[in-house]
C-alpha cells in the first residue's frame, strides 16, 4: 500500500500498490503492520457498504463524538465518489480544514479518516458502491453531523444535490453547534 498524508495530520490517502501480471493484479488493501507502522489506528470494529442509486446522492457530514469517534477506511468499490473529511478536532492547526477525494472503481484509492473528523460524499455515478472498515461500533447516542452545505465550511460538491436524507439535511448550521462540537470533541 502507497500512504500519502493530507493537509489534515492523520487523514491519508492510500493507493493499492499493484503486483500486475497475465491475469490482472493482485494487491493488499489493508494491513494491520503497515497501518501501525504509520501510527493510525488499525481497529476494525465494523465494516459497511452503502448502494447508492443515483449519481449526485450525498451523504454526510458525519461523525460520533468520542469515547466513541471512529476511524473509517473509505473506498469505492463500483463507481465513483467524491468523498470530503473536516477536522473536528479542537487543538488541531486545520481545525474545519477540509480534504477532497476522488474515490472511484478505477483508481480503488481509499481515504483514511481519523478520529474527531467528520466524513461525507457525493456519488459521481448511478448504481455506485462504497466499503466502510470502521475503528468503532456505532454508537446512536454519540452520533453527530454537520450541515453539507454550511457556508463557513465551503465545501463544494461537483454535482447538483439529487438525494439526500431528511437526517442529513437537518443537521444545524456550524454557528449553532460549534461551542458544544468543540467541548465534546477537546482531548480530555
């Protein structure tokens, strides 16, 4: 596997690092050593699939507050996404910083998301497929999200807005959260 790190210390993109031959490529999307080696946490308490329909489908800003935030390891299986993570973390120099990805069935990149961030996406593609290995359990009294939309994050989403849950469209504006998103999510 290929780690690059983001702007976002800790958040990395990981490309497959293929062993090509007659019958196609082999490669290792995920090890524990490798992952430990680069300091993030290789817990796997949870794996996800999400099928989605329709090409611009957005789902996020997601997150869980600790004790329970989670890690994910994000890829696109068939398809394409966009995928955008914001630092939530109080003490971090990018705090609402964000990183955008393209993750798609060609290029079978995957984003690593730390804990403390939130994760979301916008599917490029009708009929796309994402894989989720998560770091925790999900935890319904942890949850949290922020609005896709909210302008002091300015995230730009490449396709108009075609699906998207009444949860998602909910959540609060930053302004309204930020004092409590910023205790819950300090160190401790």
């Amino acid at each position: 596997m290929i780690f690059t790190e983001t702007k976002l210390k800790g958040a990395f993109i990981i490309d497959l690092d293929r062993k090509e031959d007659s019958r196609g490529f082999f490669a290792r999307a995920f090890c524990q050593n490798e992952f430990d080696k680069h300091g993030l946490k290789s817990v796997i308490a949870q794996s996800n699939v999400a099928s989605n329909f329709k090409k611009g489908t957005l789902r996020g800003m997601h997150f869980q507050y600790p004790p329970a935030a989670e890690t994910k390891l994000v890829r696109c299986t068939r398809g394409g996404i966009i995928d955008i993570i914001v630092d939530l973390r109080p003490e971090s120099e990018t705090y609402l910083e964000h990183v955008a990805v393209e993750l798609n069935e060609e290029n079978q990149r995957a984003i690593f998301v730390p804990e403390r961030f939130a994760h979301g996406y916008q599917v490029l593609r009708d009929n796309t497929d994402t894989s989720y290995q998560v770091g925790e359990f999900y935890t319904p009294g942890a949850e949290g999200g922020l609005l896709y939309n909210d302008p002091r994050l300015a995230l730009q989403w490449p396709l108009p807005l075609s699906v998207i849950s009444e949860k998602d469209q909910a959540f609060p504006l930053l302004d309204k959260i930020e004092t409590e998103l910023k205790r819950k999510m300090a160190l401790r």
